[in-house]
C-alpha cells in the first residue's frame, strides 16, 4: 500500500489522520512542523504528502514550495481549517495535487488518496517508459572512434547550431540525432523525424511543409507538415541527400527566414525547429554532380559529426554483444544468454557492412536459434557470410 506522509501542527490531526489511513493498510509518516517535515521527505519516497498551510515555524505554502524544489514530481495535498478559493488556487498554482478543508471528510480523504496513487504509478510508469526508450536509443561503445562522437554531439546539444550527421547505412546516426535532442534546451519539444529516400520526391514538400485543402487530387483536407509538426523541438533529416532539388530550395528558404508555406497556400507560417539532417553520401560530389544544393549545405553543416563504421570500431564489439543480448531478451521476456570468449572473437573476425543494424540482426538471430550458450559455432553457423 502507499507510503504517506502527514505535516501538521496539530497532533489530534496527526493522530486522527494516522489511525484512519493506517486502518485503511496505508503506512503513515509524522511530522508536526514544515522543518521536520522536509527532513522526512529528503531522506524517503513518499506516494501522498499532506500538508497543512496554517503553522508556526514555516507556513504550509513555503513547505510546499521546498518539496517541490526537492521533487518536482512529489503528489503534495494541502490541508487547512481556513481555506479560500484564493488559498487553493496558490496552492495549485504552486504545485499542489489537491486542496481539502478541514473538518476532514472521511470519503473526501480515501478518494483523493486514490486519485493520487492513480497520477504517481502513472508518472512512475511514464519513467519506466523513458528509461526504455533512453536505452532503446543509447550509443554504446568506448573506442577512441565512438568516444570522440559522443563527446562531440555531447558539446554541440546545448547550442542551436545545426548538424549534419554522416556515416554509412546502419551505423547509428539516428541515434546521434536523438541524443542531440535529449541533451538540448528543445528536450521538451517534439523529435520529429524525416526519411527523405523513403518519401517520393513528388510528395516530399507536402510531407515537409504540409498543404491546404484542394492543392492536389487527394489533398481531401489541411494538414500540417514535419517543419509545424517539430514546432518547437527538433527536425531530424534522414538521408537528405536524397532529397529533390525543388524541396531543397524550400527547406533552405525555411532555414534561412524561419518561415514556411504549405503547398496550395501562400499564407507564411513562423516555425521555430532546430534541423538536424543526416546522409550517407558524400555531399561534396553530390554538389559537383548538381544533385545537391551548396548553399543549403553550407547552411545545415555548421558542425560536421561522422558516424565511424562498426570495422573502425570492433573493439566495441563485445559491450555492443552484451548490450542486444540483454535488450532482445527481454524484449522477448528470458533471461539473457551466455556469449562464449570464442563467440565473441568469432563476431570480431567477421566483416560487418551493414554496421550495427546487421550486428543487432546478428544477434537476434543467435538468441532465437541457439540454446543458453552462444558458441562461436553458431556463431560460424547463423552468423551470415
């Protein structure tokens, strides 16, 4: 059952409170002043934290104030025998859960208890998920290769400045790119991600710019694009190298003047979206070829990060083996299974050009087909070329 803390002045309170939850199954905390009640709650969790506003010492409200700075995501509910409007609107504004006048009403008491470990196991639950998708997205490895681009995107995330992200096929620029978000002043806003080689090139700047109703056959109703969906956050360009020469002219116009038009319409739209593009190709002969425009690369590459390949970083190879082995297990709910040193020179020995994508496929192959251990026999057998 939920662990709550009560902050009163008044011991009939106190005990009142403490003998009501804890028949109810709930395990209750003391406290009769602001003081002693913020020493409780630095040194333990606490689903439900009341609080009373009238007392000596420190008024509800600064208490209330201090949790909040030592836990933003604490579920504090406010008490008071001389409650107004104007008192519960602070108290909420503050970041108060609730707000209930004393006399207590028992009924009162049980459902806000309830409502609030609804919102707790949600914002735990909300955690969990982060954590997954955290390390879903994690860039594993200490080699000199991998080490200089995590310090490197590490030094660039908290600026604005625009990134251009190369590396071949599969070897993890997506995740630099996420980690460019998560690390920036934008973490809050949207990442909002754009495969420029899987859109047709006669639907791209509808997909980036959205368009109006009307402005072509199927166009059946607005809709927003990529540049008003990341509004805000970060717009990550995957493979723009591939993208068509008239929606680089748009994009460029979008860097250049924070402002967008949907297709069919000649309204200008304010965006504010920090671009982060990525491609494996080599940009520099693709303006040579006329395939690409310099200007818009001149102004997407303000800060170069190249992606090494897995061959320039085998070393690598067996945190990245434990890494997967650990995420597709329990991805598939078992234990995560025994890679033998033989295996993991045999992963060593072979040629991996389709970078990490092909080493987690690897992997994923080895755990479904194989027993507890991994030998470098299966490895040999299911490993491919």
């Amino acid at each position: 059952m939920s662990k709550i803390l009560v902050i009163d002045d008044e011991r009939s309170i106190r005990n009142t409170m403490k003998d009501i939850l804890g028949f109810e199954g709930y395990t209750v905390d003391l406290a009769e002043n602001g003081p002693e009640g913020l020493e409780l709650v630095k040194a333990n969790e606490y689903d439900t934290i009341f609080c009373d506003i009238k007392m000596p010492e420190m008024d509800g409200i600064e208490v209330l104030q201090r949790i909040m700075e030592m836990r933003s995501d604490a579920t504090v509910v406010m008490i008071s025998g001389h409650g107004n409007i104007d008192t519960a609107v602070d108290s909420i504004k503050k970041g108060a859960y609730d707000f209930i006048e004393k006399p207590l009403d028992l009924n009162r008491l049980l459902i806000t208890i309830r409502n609030a470990s609804d919102k707790t196991n949600l914002v735990q639950e909300t955690k969990v998920l982060k954590q997954k998708v955290d390390k879903q997205y994690e860039i594993v490895g200490e080699s000199e290769a991998i080490s200089r681009v995590i310090d490197m995107t590490d030094r660039v995330a908290p600026t604005e400045a625009r990134v251009l992200i190369t590396g071949s096929n599969g070897t993890g620029k997506e995740l630099v790119a996420r980690r460019l978000h998560e690390n920036s002043a934008r973490v809050q806003g949207p990442f909002v991600e754009v495969n420029c080689a899987a859109i047709p090139s006669e639907l791209i700047e509808s997909e980036l710019f959205g368009h109006e109703k009307g402005a072509f056959t199927s166009a059946n109703k607005q809709r927003k694009g990529k540049f008003e969906q990341a509004n805000g956050g970060t717009l990550f360009l995957d493979e723009i190298g591939d993208m068509s020469l008239s929606a680089q002219a748009k994009v460029l116009r979008a860097l250049q003047e924070n402002i967008i038009s949907r297709v069919g319409g000649d309204k200008q739209i304010k965006v504010d979206v920090r671009v982060v593009a990525a491609t494996n190709k080599n940009l520099q002969e693709e303006i040579e070829k006329g395939n690409f425009r310099e200007d818009l690369y001149h102004r997407i590459s303000v800060i170069l990060i190249h992606v090494p390949a897995l061959e320039e970083r085998k070393e690598d190879i067996p945190l990245l083996a434990e890494h997967f082995n650990k995420q597709i297990c329990n991805e598939y709910g078992q234990q995560p299974k025994e890679i033998t040193e033989d295996a993991i020179q045999e992963l060593k020995n072979k040629k991996w050009t389709g970078n990490i994508r092909e080493f987690r496929n690897v992997i994923e192959r080895l755990i479904i087909l194989c027993d507890k251990v991994i030998t470098d026999e299966d490895v040999r057998m299911y490993g491919g070329n």
